[in-house]
C-alpha cells in the first residue's frame, strides 16, 4: 500500500472563450477505448475500457470534465470498444443483445438535460453504430448547464451492461461551476488544493487482469450474475491505495463513491474532520462538520479537510462499512485503509480560504405542502426457492420492460414513500430530478408486512399505518438534508422523499430550458450497479 502518489485526472475544458472573453459553448469529443492502465507499481498492467479525447489519452476514471454554468457543453461520444467484451455479459438478464461489438451509453449524473442527451439505457450503440438501441438518436449530446454549480459524474448506461462497463473503466467526473457565485464561498481553490477524489473497488488476477467471478448465485437462472460485485482493493483515481502529499492547510476533496456496490463509511485518522460543503450537485445551506460518514455507491461528499488541525505528519483516509451492507445486526466490520495523507512536517502555512459560517442558503427550503400528489414505490427482491438467493429485484413489483406507471407533472412537486422491502440498503437515483428526504421510518413486524405485500402488492390492504405506528425515526444526517439525486434506503423502512419536477434555480421558475415531455423519457432505479442491471429499474415520463 501507499507506493502510488493520487493522480488528478486529466481535465477537459467543456466551454470556449471568444475574442471577447465572453464563455461560449464547448465542444467535446470523447472516446471509449480498449486499453491497459497501471493500478499498482507492483501489478502488470491491467486491460480496461476507458473514455479519453484519444486511445493515448484515456483513463480510468475519465477526464474531468470543468462545465460553466449556463454555457452549454456538447460531447459527441465514440464506442471504439472492441467486437467482444474482455469480462462476463450475462445474456439471460434483460440487456442490449447485438449480434456484434460492446454496447455502451453515456449518462451525467446529476445532470439536467434533455431525455435524448440523458444516456437512456436503450439508446445504446455499438462501435461504428453496427447495431444501435431501441431509442437510439444520436451520439451528439448537449448539457444545458442550466443547473445549480456542483458535482456531477458520467459512466456508462447500457442495458444489462452498465455494471461490466462501469467496472471495466467506463466512468469519470464533471463540475459545473459558477465563479461569481463560488469565489465569495472562498473555498480551498486551484488544481492542487481543489481535488476530486474518485473510489471504487476492485479485485485483480495475479497478471493484472481484472478478476469477476464468472458464475452466478443461481446458475441455473442467471449463468454469472451475482447480486454484488466486491473487491478487496480500494481504487482511487485509478490508483491502488495511493498516497498524497498535503501542505498544513485546508484542501477541498469532491468525493465520489464509483463502486458496483461497496459502501464506504470514511473517517480520518488522527482526529481530523470533514466539513461538508455540498451533497450530490448540490451546495448545502450551511458547513456541516463529521467525524465520519456514510457514502453510497453513486453518492457525492464534497468536503474541506483542514491538515492544520493534525499533530501528526500522516493520516489515513479509512472505511469500516459491511459489504454488503448494512450486514448482518452485529457484525463489525474490518477498517480498511484507502488512502494515506503525508503532511508537510514544516509549520502551518498561511492559508488564504476560509469555511464561511453560511454557503447557497438561496435555494429553497423542502416543503411538503407544495407536493400535488403523493406515490408509493415498494422495493422487491425475489430469491429461488430452496437457496433463497436471489434471482432478480423490482420495483412497485414491474419489470423495467413492463409501461411506465410514473408521469409526473412538469413544474410540480411529489412525495415518493419508498418502502424496502428487502434486506440491503439501496441507494435510489432518479434522473431528472432532485428531491429532499423528509424522514425515514422502520416497519415494525416486517417480515409480516412483506409477506403480504409478496402476495397482494397492496401497502394499504397490508396495514402500512399499522406496520408504522411506534416505529422508530431514523434521523437524517445533516449533510444529507438538503436537495440531493441520490439517498440510502435503508431495509425494512419507509422513506418519504419530496421530488422536485422543476428546477431548482431561480426558486419560481417551473419550466426546464428544454421539452421534457420528449424523447425517450428518464428513469429512477437503485445506485448498485448489479441490481439496477436486474430490473431494479423504471422508465419515468415527465408530462405537462
């Protein structure tokens, strides 16, 4: 461990500047490569896929790309993927099946743009468009950057695909920033004090190749697909268990949790803590300081670390979350390191950022009253009978495939009361839209409710109110209570989201800058990879 100094990703400037100085559009063209990328000093070289402006210049993660708010970024995406995919594409899940070549798709997470630019799972399209999806159009996108500055990433979406081709490489971040607004925040700023921090895990054959186990829990249903993907190396920006050298100053980390399913729950050694600034895209209202704090896969902390306040030269970026998780009641989990911290042994530096006492207190407050109607979405997990392992998970107990069944309004407001019926905390993602979780409720009796809701699908005929009542309250982090696009659910609970169709700045607009109701429509769905890839997933039809 820590033999690897962190990289920062290449960046990708997403506008122009004309004569004038005035910002204007950018245009990008990016590329999804077969190529090696070196994990470790010590491992060979590993075969991946990877987005770059060029095979030479791809990386894992990706560039960053550095979006202006406002300015509109367009990327023309290539698949230059090789006709075979190097890990195991399990063909019996519902999945982009072409007779040749890799299909992949680009989503921004996080980002506000048109359903044809959004990367819909079915507008896949392979190497040299042999074979394009159902609601292929076009690999031109355009991101509007119509939206609050914040941390957004893009990864692949295909069909089936998107936990192979997100775990082969296929992943990388984006700002949209705001310079007016951000510069009077006074945050750390700069490339060597204004980092994104990308992790995910992996795990690796004795040549460097990446190991995924080929065989399914339920072989006889699914040949390889396993309802989690685990590796014991923590990756970030590219690098296994790297280090970074840090002056004794404050350092701003956007931290992204890229894993298929792993869940960190990040401390610091040496008492040192994270002040959050923004959750998701979003800029919380006010700091919020943590010792420690859980990240979902596809979250986003972005935080401010202060390395003057550490009485030591080194500290370790560490996580003590069950994989899967939550795990079994009781189980402690081993504290695995991630990354290591050398601090500058000189005195503190001067050190001209600041942690102001308010941050974005402008956007408005979640508010309940303002929902016009209120949906149930149940999570299901269905097991084999004998093994009790699972064999695919659904929500509102519909395939991905069946009609859509959510049309929300356009410049209206909803509450979602997402009941988890299972045993795993699954990190919902809506695209589109934000929404704030308003409070999270465990069911008592629960093994009662889900047995009846596995029958009648009913919340109502199964006592929901009963099943609540004298249940307990889980709190929401206070990092976590602002707008956001992602948010755990944790098993056997009830979690009341208030879903926003409308964009969050300025507070009274109602309209996005484009047609909504067009192209092929969003989708909501759980953030681990592998259950989203098994129908943990529903198309969603904004209407006006």
């Amino acid at each position: 461990m820590f033999v690897d100094e962190l990289p920062d990703m290449p960046r990708l400037r997403g506008y122009g500047v004309a004569e004038d100085g005035e910002l204007v559009a950018g245009n990008l063209t990016i590329g999804m490569y077969e190529t090696m990328w070196k994990f470790h000093r010590d491992l060979p070289a590993t075969r991946v896929f990877a987005y770059g402006p060029s095979k030479e210049a791809a990386t894992v993660p990706g560039p960053t790309v550095e979006a202006m708010q406002g300015v509109p970024t367009y990327v023309t995406w290539t698949n230059h993927l090789p006709p075979r995919h190097f890990l195991a594409w399990d063909r019996t899940l519902t999945a982009a099946t072409p007779g040749r070549g890799v299909p992949a798709v680009v989503h921004l997470h996080g980002g506000v743009q048109h359903s044809a630019s959004d990367g819909h799972s079915l507008a896949w399209f392979t190497a040299g468009f042999a074979a394009t999806g159902p609601h292929f159009s076009s690999p031109a996108y355009e991101y509007p950057n119509q939206q609050p500055p914040g941390n957004l990433w893009y990864h692949d979406h295909a069909m089936g695909l998107t936990r192979v081709n997100i775990l082969a490489g296929l992943l990388g971040a984006y700002r949209v920033a705001s310079p007016a607004e951000e510069a009077a925040l006074n945050l750390p700023s700069g490339e060597a004090f204004d980092r994104n921090l990308v992790l995910f895990d992996r795990d690796f054959c004795a040549d460097g190749s990446l190991f995924m186990n080929r065989t399914g829990n339920n072989p006889t249903v699914h040949p390889q697909w396993q309802p989690e993907y685990f590796g014991p190396v923590v990756v970030a920006n590219g690098k296994a268990w790297p280090y970074l050298r840090v002056r004794r100053r404050r350092y701003r980390f956007r931290i992204l949790n890229a894993s298929n399913a792993r869940f960190f729950r990040l401390s610091l050694s040496g008492s040192l803590r994270f002040v959050h600034v923004a959750s998701d895209s979003v800029y919380l209202a006010k700091p919020v300081a943590t010792r420690a704090f859980l990240l979902a896969p596809s979250e986003i902390a972005d935080v401010v670390v202060d390395f003057a306040e550490s009485g030591g030269d080194t500290a370790l970026l560490r996580s003590d979350a069950p994989a899967p998780y939550p795990g079994d009641p009781g189980e402690k989990a081993e504290t695995v390191p991630v990354l290591k911290f050398l601090i500058d042994k000189d005195a503190t530096e001067p050190d001209p950022s600041s942690l102001p006492a308010s941050l974005m207190a402008q956007y408005p407050k979640p508010d309940a009253s303002e929902a016009k109607l209120t949906r149930r979405v149940a999570m299901y997990e269905y097991t084999k009978e004998g093994t009790d392992e699972p064999t695919h998970l659904y929500l509102n107990a519909r395939s991905y495939m069946e009609p859509v069944t959510e049309t929300p309004t356009e410049g209206t407001s909803e509450l979602w009361d997402v009941i988890n019926l299972t045993d795993d905390n699954h990190p919902l993602h809506l695209h589109l839209a934000l929404f704030a979780a308003l409070e999270q409720r465990s069911l008592l009796h629960v093994d009662e409710f889900k047995d009846c809701m596995m029958r009648r699908g009913d919340a109502d005929a199964c006592g929901l109110e009963r099943h609540l009542a004298g249940g307990r309250r889980h709190v929401v982090p206070r990092q976590e209570r602002g707008w956001k696009n992602v948010f755990k659910v944790r098993p056997g609970t009830v979690t009341r989201l208030l879903v926003r169709f409308r964009p969050l700045s300025p507070p009274d607009s109602r309209r996005f800058p484009f047609d909504v109701t067009a192209g092929p429509g969003y989708v909501y769905h759980c953030h681990i990879l592998d259950h989203e890839d098994n129908e943990m997933m529903r198309p969603m039809k904004i209407v006006r």
